[in-house]
C-alpha cells in the first residue's frame, strides 16, 4: 500500500537534527520524497545518507536567514524533486533563560531566523 504522504516532495528546513530530522523520517515513511536544508551542510549530508534507506533523500546547505541562499534552495529543489508542494519551516532557535537574562544579540538571532527566515523561505517557495 502507498505511503500516506506518496504524492509530496517536501523540504524541511533545520532538518539536520532534532525535530526536522524526525520530521523527514516521518516523510519518508510514508512515502514521501524529501530534501532537507540546514545551516550545517554537513550534518545535513550525513544525515540524508543515514536515512538513505527508507527513501529518496538529498541535502542541501542553507541558512534560512540569507535572502540568496533561500532563493538558490528553492530553486535547487524545484530542480531535484520536480516541484515542491510542502514546505516545513522547522529551522529555529530557541530562547532558552529568563526573559529578563536574554542578551540582545540573541534577540536578534531569535528574530532573525525564527521571523525572517520563515517569511523568506515562504517567499522564495510561493
Ligand atoms: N525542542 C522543543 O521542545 C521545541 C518546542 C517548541 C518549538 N520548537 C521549535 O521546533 C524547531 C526545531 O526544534 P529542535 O528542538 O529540533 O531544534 P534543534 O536546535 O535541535 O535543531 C534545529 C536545527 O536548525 C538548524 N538551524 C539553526 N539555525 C539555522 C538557520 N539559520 N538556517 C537553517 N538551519 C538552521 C540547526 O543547525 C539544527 O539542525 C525550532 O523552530 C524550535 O524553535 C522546539
């Protein structure tokens, strides 16, 4: 019987770890053809090679807070999965610590690729 998810070619962002990785192991079970992107190219490769097995897989390099670098994914995975119909905006940091103790750099970072990164994958997918 065909995977649930048979007809999806899926990228998920920050899937080299954590919850994007299970994510793309779900995907796959069921069916899916997926392609995961991270920060950290590669952890993303290694990690597309140990799930290699239960379906079609591939990596991709991307910080989801640069403009070109969003643009260049979804155009690479417009080429390898022969269109996208499911983006999953799983890249994110969290703000661990008081709200009173969270420095402003991580403010930024927070912003940055929770809200920024988010709006241009969003952007560069539609
Ligand atoms: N873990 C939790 O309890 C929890 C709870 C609520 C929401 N979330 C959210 O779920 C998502 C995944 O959480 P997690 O616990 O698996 O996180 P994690 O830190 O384990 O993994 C996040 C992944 O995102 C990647 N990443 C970080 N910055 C990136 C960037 N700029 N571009 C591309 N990739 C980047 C990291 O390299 C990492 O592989 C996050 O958005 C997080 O905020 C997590």
């Amino acid at each position: 019987m065909a995977g649930r998810l048979a007809d999806r070619r899926a990228v998920i962002t920050g899937s080299a770890a954590g919850i994007g990785r299970a994510i793309a192991e779900a995907y796959l079970r069921e069916g899916a053809k997926v392609m995961i992107a991270d920060i950290d190219g590669r952890a993303a490769e290694r990690t597309a090679g140990e799930l290699a097995a239960m379906g079609a897989i591939s990596a991709m390099a991307c910080d989801v807070t640069s403009l070109e670098q969003t643009r260049a994914l979804a155009a690479e995975a417009g080429k390898r999965l022969g269109g996208v119909n499911v983006l999953v905006n799983n890249a994110g940091l969290s703000g661990r610590g008081l709200i009173t103790e969270i420095p402003e750099e991580r403010i930024d970072a927070l912003l940055a690729v929770n809200l920024k990164g988010v709006l241009l994958c969003a952007q560069a997918f539609a």
